[in-house]
C-alpha cells in the first residue's frame, strides 16, 4: 500500500521540476534577444549580404514594359508584319494559294508517279519484244530442222520403194504381210502402179485387202470437211 501512494507523488514532483525547467529556458532566450538588440546591427558578411528585415533590393532595370527578371524575346523587340497587306493580297486569298500549292505539289507528284509507271511498262514491252523476235529465231531454226529431216526422211523413202521395186515380188509380198500399216502405205504409195500390183497379187488376201483400204483413204478429204458446202457448177 506504501508503493502504490508514492508512484502519485513522484509524478507531481517531476511535473513541477519540468515547469521550473522551461521557466529557466523562457528567460535565458529572453535575455539573449535583449543582449542582441542593445548591440546593433550585426556587421554583413559575404554570406548574410541582402538578407535581413533591413535589406533592400536593387530597383530591376527599365525593360520597357516587359516582365522583371525575363529576357525581352524577338516578338517583344520587333514588329509584328502583316505580310498579307504587305502584299496587297486578303488572308483568304493566301489560304487559297496554299491549297493551289498543296494541289500542285499533289498532281506533280502523281505525274512523276505516272511517268515511272509508263517506263517500267515500255521496259516490260521491250523485254517482251525482244523475247519473241527470240522465239521466231528458235522457230525458223527448228522448222529448218523438220524440213532437213523431211528431206532426209523422203530421200531414205525412196531409196527403199527402189529397193523393194528391185526386189521380186513374191520376196516382197511376203515382207510386206509382216509391215506396219503406216510403214506399209508410206512405200506403196511411192511405188510405181506396175510393181505395186506384181506384189499384192502375191500378198495374203486379208492384207491386200487392208493395203488397199488404206490407199483408198488418202484420197478422202479430211473429216469435218463433208459438211461443207460444195461449189456450184
């Protein structure tokens, strides 16, 4: 019971120790303040210059009219000139000759644009040209072949319908029973009528019979060409 009766008192006696404390602290600062006023002003140092209740800041320099502390720029300096009057034309009508300017610039750039259009096709064109005059070389070139090969082909012809003319026709008549139809009616056809007929006598009856159909075909027009209408008389 003895502790629980001082822990109140102690707290009363700190309580008031702090207050005497900060009444000790009050004056010490109010007599410094005196001492500070009574002495003056304190003499400026390089880093104290111009601050203080009593400092006094330069007057700014005349800028005629502009803003303290800001540099005059170009539009505050010189004029404003109104180029529209200086040319004697509206600012409607310098909208317009903008927008003609704009146009122009704009059909210009098509016609470049054109222009590179046609000379990429007349390149094309001629690269074109040149790949068929390319084409009628390589084509007169293999119909010269094919003419030379006819002509070797018609002259090894002959020489065999001259051989086979040569022959005997019974020695014939049996080669020509074993021959393909379209070998067949290439040498018939190319030999004399004399000889042919010396050989077909002797030749098997179904494939003289064959030969002879197959004569009888080369002198019918082509098919397609019966419809056609026929010459008057």
């Amino acid at each position: 019971m003895s502790r629980v009766r001082l822990l109140p008192a102690l707290i009363a006696v700190s309580i008031g120790a702090l207050a005497f404390k900060g009444v000790d602290i009050y004056q010490a600062v109010a007599q410094a303040v005196d001492a500070d006023a009574d002495a003056g002003p304190k003499p400026e140092t390089a880093l104290t210059a111009g601050v203080g209740d009593h400092a006094v800041e330069p007057a700014p320099p005349a800028t005629g009219g502009a803003t303290p502390g800001l540099a005059p720029n170009a539009a505050t300096c010189l004029p404003s000139l109104d180029y529209a009057a200086e040319l004697g034309v509206t600012s409607q009508e310098i909208l317009v000759l903008r927008s003609l300017s704009d146009r122009r610039k704009t059909l210009d750039d098509r016609e470049v644009a054109v222009e590179t259009r046609e000379q990429a096709a007349a390149a094309a064109e001629q690269r074109l040209q040149d790949q068929i005059v390319d084409l009628k070389k390589v084509e007169s070139q293999v119909q010269t072949l094919l003419t030379a090969m006819d002509a070797k082909r018609d002259e090894r012809m002959t020489a065999l319908v001259k051989t086979y003319e040569a022959m005997k026709p019974k020695d014939a008549a049996r080669i020509f029973d074993g021959m393909e139809d379209q070998i067949l009616i290439d040498l018939a056809k190319s030999m004399k009528p004399a000889n042919l007929a010396s050989v077909m006598s002797l030749m098997q009856s179904k494939r003289a019979e064959a030969l002879t159909q197959m004569l009888a075909n080369l002198v019918k027009p082509p098919a397609g060409l019966d419809g056609l209408p026929k010459t008057p008389t």
